[in-house]
C-alpha cells in the first residue's frame, strides 16, 4: 500500500516550510524571512496515528506574476497538487485574506481535491483571535489558527488532514514478496520485470524516463508468490528536469518503503555511479533486504572488445583483465569496494534480454527475504553475547571497563538488537560492530542489514 500524500501550498512567505519542519519533527526546509526561498518540492514521512503519509513542501504560489522563477515554482506548486491526496492551504492571519490568497483559493477548489484551510501565525494562546472569522470567506470551510513556530493547533490541523487520507490499499498477502526494482534511468528495470512476468507489462526504450510510475505486477510460479514494482529511475537531482519525472522520484521512493526486498540495478556496461550509491543507501537506511544485479551482463564481449579497441580500460568505469571468465570476479570485487557501506548485499550477474540467471535471482530474493524476517531466542542470543565477550574483552576506558549485561531482539525487517551496557561512551562503534559481526557468522544473517541498538541499563529509556 503506497502512503497517502499530503501538500502544503499558499503563496509565498505564510509560513509554510516552518509548518513543514514543525509536521516532520526535523529542520529539513530552510526557513526565511524572504519570499521564494523554498523554490522545489521536499517530502518527508509524517505520522499521525500511528498512520504514515508523505508531506510534501511547494515554493510559493503567485498566479499573476510571470518572472522566470516564479512561473517555475508555480509549476512545482501545481504539480504537487495534482499528485496530492489533500492539501493544506496555509495563510497568515497578520496579512488577513489577500488578493492571492483568494485566487488560490479558487485554483485549489478546481483541482478537486479535499482542502483544509490552515491560518498560521496564530501565536498567542486561548480563544482564537477575531480576525480568523475573515478567512470564511475563502469558502473553503473551516479554517484552523495554528502556530507553526510553537506547535499550537498542529494537532488539530493533522486530525482534520487525516479525515480525508485513505489508509486501505491493494494489500498481499504475506506469502507475496514484495520486490522493488530500482536503479538509474535506462538500467533495464522494465525490461526485467517484463522478463519475470512472461509478457510485455512495461513500456522499454533507450530513451530514460519512459517510466513514470510505480507500478505492480503479480508473480505466481515455482519459487514463489512475488509482487514486482517497477519504478521510474532515479538520477541526480540536477538532472531531473521535468516537473512529472521529479514526482516519479518521489513515488520510487515510496516504492522502497513499500517493498520487502530492493533489487538495486546496476548498467554492466555503465557500471557504479555515485548515484547508484544514493539508491543503494536509501534501501539501506530503511533496513530493506537488497540484492545488486548487474544487467545487461550478456554485452561482455562487447564491453571488454570496445574498452581495450579504444585503448582504455575505463569505458564502464571498471579495469577489466580482459579474460571473460574472469571478469565477473573481477566486476564483484570492484563492486564490494563501491559498496561498502552494504557489505552484505549479495550480487547477481543477468541479462533481462536473454533470461540469463533469472532463477538465481529469485532464490537471491526469497533467502534475503527469510533473512530479514529471522527471529532469534534471547536465550540462544545471550549465549552468543558471553561467548563473545569471553573471546574478544570490551573495551576500557581510564580504568573502566565496558560491561555488556543482556541482549534481546526488537523487532524485524531489519533484525533489530537491543544492547544492554552499563556506559554507552564505553560502547565503542568498532565494538558494536564486532557484536554484529558476530550475529551474522552463528545465525546465518550474511545478506541482510543488520541494526544494533545500545542501552545504558537504568537509563529509562
């Protein structure tokens, strides 16, 4: 199920990046006093209720001026909208109902979508002062004095969001594995998802961008049940020059977050780009099982006949021997050092023309998968744990000792560990590691992210 999405549009310097940030939790929008500072979209996750949906901050909206910049912020501004589930309008009570606001007013009620009006800058407490009774006149119902400076009213804002956002989607059951194929523009995503599912289910082209959406598509046979989404590539954010394809990256995004396993294409002919590392840690950060399949695998003659005809060894940007039976080792070690920062992701060479090593693919998925699913007794960890302090001492510190009293598992997708320590100075990063390390090697959790959370015991957290 893909999270609804909510936008924060008004004309410009209401307020609206400082409401953004309040909703969030974190200072990602920059705030100023000048108008125009916030020129794109940002998007961040919010929850309310125990409910997540995706909040989206838009530049200011002026209808009647026609400057370059603003004409531009104008479109971003209308295509969050478009893309919304519901709008938050954001006025500001000290300038009253303006002009502008009136003509956004009417460009909203035309999209359709639900509105709720948001008066900000209500600083004060108590009653609600006279001048909100004026915005009644925007037609747009009720509208809800907030200070997005000192959080007053947020709740009730977000309570008034949430009554118009749908929470019930497509749902599979948990014998589907959900499988989000990402990766840069022209990688061979669809062409992938069209070979696994048997039919031509995506548009291909050479031209990047053909894919607009994230799209799914059920596949039944004898590995498995599986859902593949195929998702519109993602490139450097400098790179992403329409407005539609820049909503596309959003919605690949939220394909991550849906999925229970990332397949992360890499372009054989191409290989590791900076911006591969940016998908790769996305996947990461969010704990998600994640394979790198390197396509296109079948053009190798050809890789390695133009890399030396041009007396280069870096037309895909790796130093290959030449010898085609040892390239692929070659390619993997390359690989394991690009990614580092994920050295448990397993790697898989296909070709999504010819079929090649398709099967191997979807074991690579389902043991992944149970990998991230594994639950572990705190009997069997606590064993583990004494072991491991026996074999290798934690760390001192100016006489003190590192003490590392009990371990329990959290929770999984990712397998999440909690550590209790008598100082959490003393609990070294490396330290950390070596316990992980450790984890991995006796409960066979080699290709799934593994997170380690430490305790000072009587912290009250």
């Amino acid at each position: 199920m893909s999270k609804p999405i909510v936008a924060i549009v008004g004309r410009p310097n209401v307020g609206k990046s400082t409401l953004f940030n309040k909703l969030v939790g974190k200072r990602l929008a920059i705030v100023e006093d000048t108008p125009g500072v916030t020129r794109d979209r940002l998007y961040y996750q919010c929850e309310w209720r125990a409910r997540q949906f995706m909040l989206v901050d838009t530049g200011g909206i002026e209808p009647h001026e026609d400057t370059p910049m603003l004409a531009m912020m104008r479109a971003q501004a209308q295509i969050a909208i478009d893309s919304a589930d519901a709008i938050v309008f954001v006025t500001d009570i000290r300038a009253g109902v303006t002009a502008t606001d009136a003509d956004v007013a009417v460009l909203l009620q035309k999209s359709g979508k639900p509105i709720i009006l948001c008066v900000n800058k209500c600083d004060t407490i108590g009653e609600p002062p006279p001048e909100l009774y004026e915005f009644y006149n925007l037609g747009l119902g009720e509208p809800y004095p907030v200070s997005s400076v000192h959080g007053h009213g947020t709740g009730d804002l977000l309570d008034a969001v949430f009554e118009h956002l749908s929470f019930e989607g497509e749902e599979y059951d948990d014998e589907y594995i959900k499988v989000a194929v990402v990766g840069k523009p022209n990688a061979g995503k669809s062409s992938l998802v069209n070979r696994v599912a048997g039919e031509e289910r995506m548009i291909v082209s050479e031209l990047p961008g053909t894919t607009r959406d994230a799209t799914d598509t059920i596949i039944e046979n004898e590995k498995g049940k599986f859902v593949f989404i195929d998702t519109a590539g993602i490139r450097r954010k400098s790179r992403v020059e329409e407005a539609i394809e820049r909503y596309s990256v959003l919605r690949s995004y939220m394909a991550v977050d849906r999925a229970d396993v990332c397949v992360i294409l890499i372009d054989a002919t191409v290989g590791f780009t900076e911006q591969d590392s940016k998908i790769a840690g996305y996947a990461h950060e969010q704990g998600k099982a994640s394979i790198v399949a390197i396509n296109k695998w079948d053009l190798l003659p050809e890789i390695l006949e133009q890399q030396f005809a041009v007396g280069s060894r870096s037309v895909n940007h790796y130093n290959l021997s030449g010898k085609p039976d040892k390239a692929m080792e070659e390619y993997r070690k390359k690989l394991s050092a690009d990614f580092s920062f994920m050295s448990y992701v397993p790697y898989v060479f296909i070709s999504a023309k010819t079929g090649q090593r398709m099967d191997k693919l979807f074991e690579l998925i389902r043991t992944v998968h149970e990998q991230n699913l594994t639950r572990i007794s705190t009997g069997r960890l606590n064993d583990l744990l004494a072991y491991a302090t026996s074999r290798v001492q934690p760390p001192t510190d100016r006489g003190k000792r590192l003490k590392l009293y009990y371990i329990t598992q959290a929770s999984v997708k990712p397998p999440t560990f909690v550590v209790f320590c008598n100082k959490l100075d003393l609990f070294h990063f490396s330290y950390q590691r070596y316990i992980e390390n450790q984890i991995r090697e006796a409960f066979g959790l080699k290709m799934t992210p593994v997170k380690i959370i430490p305790r000072e015991r009587g912290d009250g957290s």
